[in-house]
C-alpha cells in the first residue's frame, strides 16, 4: 500500500493499530529511527504507516463534523497535485474526504445499532491527469459502542403456571432480556435481574433470569394469582446502567390436598308411597374446594335398614348424588329408611395422604309418606274353567280385592264391557263372584278373556284391573259328520261286496281320549238297500255293492242313509246322506259316461228349478225389448203431447245474425215480400211425415195506404198456418218482425243504413241529449268532416 494515515487526535483513544515496515528506505526528514530488541537498526520503506481500521464514537453530539482520520500518499509533495478519492459504504453522504489533505470526516450522528462498521476504499490521484498515484486501499470505519439502549424483555407479560403446595426452589419460568449494545465491548449489554414485586413468594436468578417459588405451603384455595415484576439492568447492575421491566403472572395450579366434605350430617326426604321405581328421590352434595378432576368424586351406600330399596348414582355433571328408588313402596308396611351414604374422591394424590382419609360420611332419613291407593288384588290374573253347557247365572270363580291404605274402604266390582261386548259374563259388585249371562259354545270360543275393575267406595277415581282368562271346558254336544261332500259313482257293471267308497267323519267336540265314530246303515233303508256300511273301527267306513250290475235307466242315482255316531256321554249321532251315481265304465271301472240327472242331482238343482230360472230370463228380455219399443215410439211424437195444454205456443228457433255490419245476413225486405222466399221452411216440433209444396198466394205491394198498416200481411201469414196440412191441430203463435214505414218515430235500426246513409241527415241526434251523445259524434257532422 502507498498510503498512510496520520491522525492528530490521540491514537491509543481510538485504538489505531499501526505497523512499521522494515523492508527499505529512510526518509531522513521524518525522523523515524530506531533498533530493534538486538540493536539492528529499523529502516521503513517509503509507502509509510500500515492500517486497517479507523474507530468512531457513536451517537456524536458535537455541532462540528466529527473527525474520523487522515490520509496521506508519499506521492504528495504539498503542491496540490494530488488528489485523494474516496469510495464505498457512505462515501459521499455519511463520510467525506477532504481531496487535497486527506481528511476524513463523519458528516451525521451514526448508530452502531443501525449499522457496526463501513468498509471504503480510497485512492491517491493526479489531480490534472486523473492518473492513478496509488493502487486502490480498503480499509473499515467501525463504529465504537456506547451504552445506549436499555434491555428489553422478549415478553410482556409473561403467563406461568406452578402447582400448588410446591417445595421452595420450584422452576416457574425463565425471563429473558436482550441488550442491542455491543456485547463484546464493555459492560454495556450485560443484564442482571432482580424481583422488584412478589416477594416474599419468588425469587429470580440475576444471571439467568430464573424465576423460582420462595415460600413453601402456597395453597390455591387461600390465594391462586400473583404478578410478579422482574427489572433487567445492563452495565452488570452497576449504577448508571440502563433498565427494563416486565411483569410475569403466575398462577397456582390445582393438585387435590382437599377432601370432600357433607354440608350436613344428616339428611331427610320425604316421598309418597307411589313413587314410581327408578325415579329421583332426592340429592345430595359434598363440597370439594379443590377444582376439575381434583373434585370428582363419588357417592355409595355403606348401609341401609332396607336392603336394594334404594341406590345413589354419581352425576359428573354437577357432582352430586342422586338417591333413586329401586323397589316399591309401602307405607303400611315400612313408613321410614335410613341409609348411611359415603362420598370419596375419584383421583387421590399419595403426596397429600398424610392430609386425611379423602372421604366423608352422611345419614339419610327417608319418610314414606301415605298416598290413598287403589284396591290391590290378591293375583295378577285369575284363571276360571265353566262347562259349555253350564246354565245361564252359574257361578264360575271369584275375585278378591281389598284397599291397602289404613283407612280400609270397600270395594265394588265391575266387568269393563270393552272386553265383553257380548255380555257373557257378569260379576257380583260385593263379592267379585263370576256368573254366566248367556250360553257358552266352545266350538265358538274356546277362551274368553275379560277384565275386572275394582273401585273404591269412598273414592271412585282409585280403581285397578285385573285380567280374568275363562277357559270353556268341552261337552260332547255335536254329532259326528261326513269329513267331507263325497262324490260316488257305481259302475253299472259292478259285482257284490264291491267297495265304491271309504268314508270319514269329523267332530267338533274334543274328547279327552280322542274321537271314535261307529258307521251303520240307517234302519229304514237296512231291508231294501242296495248298498252296505261296513265299519272299519278305524273311524272310517267302506261303502260297499250288494248285487251284482246296476241299470242307470231304471235307477240313476242312489241316496244311501249312513248313521254315524261318536262313543262319548251322552252319545251323539246323524244320518248322512251319500249320492251315487249310477255310470257307465269301461272294464277297469273307470267312469265312461253319466247320466245329467245325476249331475243335475250333484249340482243340487232339479229340473223344474232350471225351468223356472229360464223362465225368469225369458220375462226378463221381454220386459227390457217392450221398453225400448215404447222410447222408440215416444221419440216420433210431438214436443208438445200434452191433450190438456191447450196455451199458445212460442216456436222459437234461436236464428243469430251477424250484427249490424252483416248486412248479407238477413234482409227487412224479405218479410215485405214474401215471394223472395225459395222454399218453405219446415217446422221444428215435429218430424214432417210428408212433404207438401208451398202455396203462394200473391200479395199487395206496398203502398202509402197499408205501408203503414201490417193487417193484410198478418191475415196473409194466418191464412198460410191456416191451410198448411202439417200445421198442429191446436192454436200455435207465429211471431213476425215487421214494421211499417209509416211509423212516426221511425226506425232506428241500421239494417238499411247501407242503402240510406247518403240520404240520412244525423244533425237531429245532437239535440236528444247526453245519451245520444255517442251516435251524434258518430253519425253527425258536415260531409266534409266524413269525407276527410
């Protein structure tokens, strides 16, 4: 380097570090001799001072620039050809460099906090060439700290939490400082904390920032939140250092060192005897002054005078516990229970044992109070047997109910009749006694279930039910029949002894040891059967030939009487008749060909039935085609059919023209001349038999005399009626719209206009008022105004 600086304020005071060369030359005019430790001369070469770093004071208050340092080159004889230039990090703006000495100087308050150090490069130039004297040299302005920023905390405030009952020396929580001053320089950024509030419960390491618990036995329950205030001082404390605070909340956590405890050693409930089961009796709570989980506890039953009457259920929700009932109540039998119940906390710390046995214990006294009951029956359900042939008013059973309150009161009894519609049964209201109104079939109902009510004289609102089943014992009362409608046919080729049918028979009854049915011949047809019953003792029975062939033109169909009977007391039996038939069959036996009375006999119907359904169906048809004769003829006839009804009648025709711009549609003209009629018109009332040509007869034109006068034309049109064949025999009314031109209001109609507008004059209208106002400003004005 070809540079070298010299500064004339104290060097050691801004530790200027320096370093004599020793590789050549002597600049006899600078005076700088020496000898090392040996005594060898020391020789400096001529680039002079080496450096490598310039230190400035932070946070200058001086009014003047404050001076940094100086530079010089060797190439610099005092004539002003030299030309120094600095360059890099705040050259120009926070640093300036006087060009012809060299002298540098700080042109604004710096703050190390902001930035520690400047690297710049300065170089020696010809002033008038721009010639390089000297290579470019690096060199660094760092900035020297002062103490001028006071810790801060990272937090504030800060939020810890320490269990209560903790051991002196307990961890809380560490604070911490930080110091923007230069650590490494004095004691500027060296923090000490101390406790400046809450004391004498915590205390801080200075060094470290620890805060720790300092008095034993902080119980929660007595006081649960501090703040604690921590300073922190740099200069290591010293006087004249700078401080900061920050507050640090601590709170004391619960740990469980309470027991529960019973607000009351003894409790009393008071409940009715009805008391439904499982429902709440009563509650009870310990209190905890510990809180969460430390709190929970639970309720039992240690003891009781009435063993499962009650139980007691812990609710999580609000701790308490509930006294439910189990079994039912009786406050005849039992007016009081007492209960002996223990509380004891769910989560036990074995560190606070020496506390106390975390339980505690309470009595409770139940009262049953009294409640009127309804009577209470001996069973829940009664069961009752009746033969089905007992006579009506047999008793058959009874019920027994009785009111449990102390104040006995009678009881009534009664049937619900919504289980007896039918009023079988019956009961006695003193005594419950059972009896039969009606007559009993089992083979209808084999079991009838009813319900008795018992009320209470003194009060009828308290009733019970019970239900009563009556079962309805089997008497043999029914004869045995044929199983089944048997369909038998005789070949007619069979032999004797043939068998044609096996028949069965059912009963309705049901015989304790099962049925058996006895199968014979009825006696009044055992001398000339042609058939025989031979009984299988079986319950069945074969129906067998007793000649050789049958002939079906003689005899077609058998009716063979059987007698069953059933052998139980008192014997009952029926006489059953089988039908068979009389076939043709081939000589295997099977049915060819049967005669129709011996299906019409299997159908059930006989031959004189058939004729008269058949000839119900011929009147029938009869009946229905006279009928539409009659509307046929009825059709043909006039609307009017009534002898009587003699009253002038109004044809109307209900003809609609086309309004008043139609004028094709209907012509007045055609009433003044009839002869424009083509043809005759036709009535409507009747269907024409025959048709007649119109008869014309002439007619009068119309003058001034009868223009005026419609007499000849009304005569003309009765006189038409009056010879037309098909005309009804009885007066008829024929309307005619006709008017005179002799009117003297005229006619308003516009049926004409067509032809008559040109020559109207409408002027008239404006002078008939409001009303006709409308038609004046429609057909009145000037020519001029219609034309345009």
């Amino acid at each position: 380097m070809s540079l070298y600086t010299a500064l004339d304020l104290n060097l050691n005071w801004y530790g200027l570090r320096a370093l004599r060369r020793t590789t050549g030359g002597h600049r006899g005019s600078a005076g700088l001799t020496g000898q090392d430790a040996n005594g060898v001369p020391l020789r400096r070469s001529k680039r002079g001072w080496m450096w490598n770093q310039f230190f400035l004071l932070e946070e200058y208050t001086g009014t003047d620039m404050q001076y940094v340092g100086k530079l010089h080159s060797d190439s610099d004889r005092g004539d002003g050809s030299v030309r120094y230039v600095l360059t890099g990090e705040g050259a120009g703006t926070l640093f300036k460099i006087d060009e012809k000495s060299g002298d540098i100087h700080a042109t604004k308050r710096l703050d190390r906090e902001e930035k520690a150090y400047y690297i710049l490069h300065a170089k020696a130039v010809n002033r008038f060439t721009s010639e390089a004297l000297e290579g470019e040299s690096e060199f660094i302005i760092k900035i020297h700290d002062i103490n001028d920023n006071e810790p801060r905390f990272t937090k504030d405030p800060y939020m810890a939490r320490v269990p209560e009952m903790s051991d002196i020396g307990t961890s809380v929580i560490q604070v911490t400082a930080i110091d923007a001053d230069d650590a490494t320089y004095g004691n500027s950024a060296r923090v000490v904390y101390s406790i400046l509030e809450g004391q004498p419960y915590f205390s801080v390491d200075p060094e470290t920032g620890l805060i720790k618990t300092a008095l034993p036995g902080m119980d929660r329950e007595v006081k649960e939140n501090y703040q604690v205030v921590i300073q922190a001082k740099d200069m290591a404390g010293q006087m004249g250092g700078l401080s900061g605070t920050t507050t640090v909340s601590i709170t004391l956590s619960d740990v469980n060192d309470n027991p529960p405890r019973f607000t009351k050693t003894l409790y009393e409930f008071r409940v009715p005897e009805t008391r439904e089961l499982g429902s709440e009796v009563g509650v009870i709570r310990a209190l905890d002054a510990d809180i969460g989980e430390n709190a929970e506890m639970d309720y039992r039953i240690t003891g009781s005078d009435g063993p499962g009457m009650f139980d007691i259920i812990t609710n999580r929700t609000t701790q308490e516990g509930v006294i439910v009932l189990r079994k039912p109540l009786d406050f005849e039998k039992k007016r009081q229970y007492s209960l002996r119940v223990q509380v004891e906390n769910v989560h036990i710390n074995p560190r606070f044992f020496s506390v106390g046995p975390f339980r505690d214990e309470a009595t409770i006294k139940i009262v049953v109070e009294d409640v009127d009951e309804p009577p209470v029956f001996e069973r829940a359900s009664y069961v009752m047997e009746v033969k089905e042939d007992a006579a009506k008013n047999t008793v058959i059973g009874s019920v027994s109910a009785s009111d449990p309150d102390d104040k006995s009161s009678l009881v009534r009894y009664s049937i619900d009749r919504r289980t007896d519609m039918d009023r079988v049964f019956n009961i006695h209201a003193g005594n419950g006694s059972v009896f039969i109104l009606r007559e009993l079939d089992r083979e209808e109902y084999a079991w009838h279930n009813i319900s008795v009510i018992a009320t209470e004289f003194n009060n009828p609102r308290q009733i019970s039910r019970v239900p009563v089943y009556i079962r309805v014992l089997d008497v043999n009362d029914n004869a045995p029949t044929f199983a089944t409608n048997y369909e038998t046919f005789v070949c007619e080729n069979a032999k004797a002894n043939q068998r044609i049918q096996t028949v069965s028979a059912t009963d309705p009854d049901e015989p304790l040891g099962g049925h058996r049915f006895f199968f014979s011949l009825a006696q009044e047809a055992a001398g000339k059967a042609n058939f025989s019953v031979r009984d299988n003792k079986d319950n069945t029975a074969w129906i067998l030939t007793r000649r050789n062939s049958y002939n079906s033109l003689q005899m077609s169909v058998y009716h063979v009487p059987v007698v069953i009977s059933d052998g139980e007391f008192p014997m009952q039996s029926s006489t059953n008749t089988l039908t068979i038939r009389v076939c043709t069959c081939d000589r295997e036996g099977n049915m060819k060909l049967c005669n129709a009375e011996a299906y019409t006999a299997r159908a059930g119907l006989s031959t004189g039935a058939l004729v008269a359904i058949l000839l119900c169906v011929i009147i029938l048809l009869m009946i229905v085609v006279l009928f539409a004769a009659l509307r046929r003829q009825r059709k043909k006839e006039p609307l009017i059919i009534s002898k009587e009804d003699v009253r002038d009648n109004v044809v109307s025709y209900n003809d609609e023209g086309g309004g008043e711009e139609d004028t094709q549609a209907f012509d007045i003209g055609t009433l003044r001349n009839p002869e424009a009629i083509e043809e005759s018109k036709q009535r409507r009332d009747i269907v024409p038999e025959t048709f007649y040509p119109p008869v014309r007869r002439p007619v009068l034109p119309p003058t001034r005399d009868n223009n005026g006068d419609v007499r000849d034309f009304i005569n003309q049109r009765l006189q038409d009626n009056d010879s037309d064949p098909t005309a009804p025999p009885y007066d008829s009314l024929a309307t005619y719209a006709y008017e005179g031109n002799g009117s003297v209001a005229e006619s308003l109609s516009s049926l004409e206009s067509v032809t008559t507008e040109g020559d109207q004059d409408y002027n008239y209208l404006s002078e008939w008022g409001p009303r006709f106002k409308k038609l004046a400003d429609m057909y009145g004005g000037d020519d001029s105004d219609r034309d345009s």
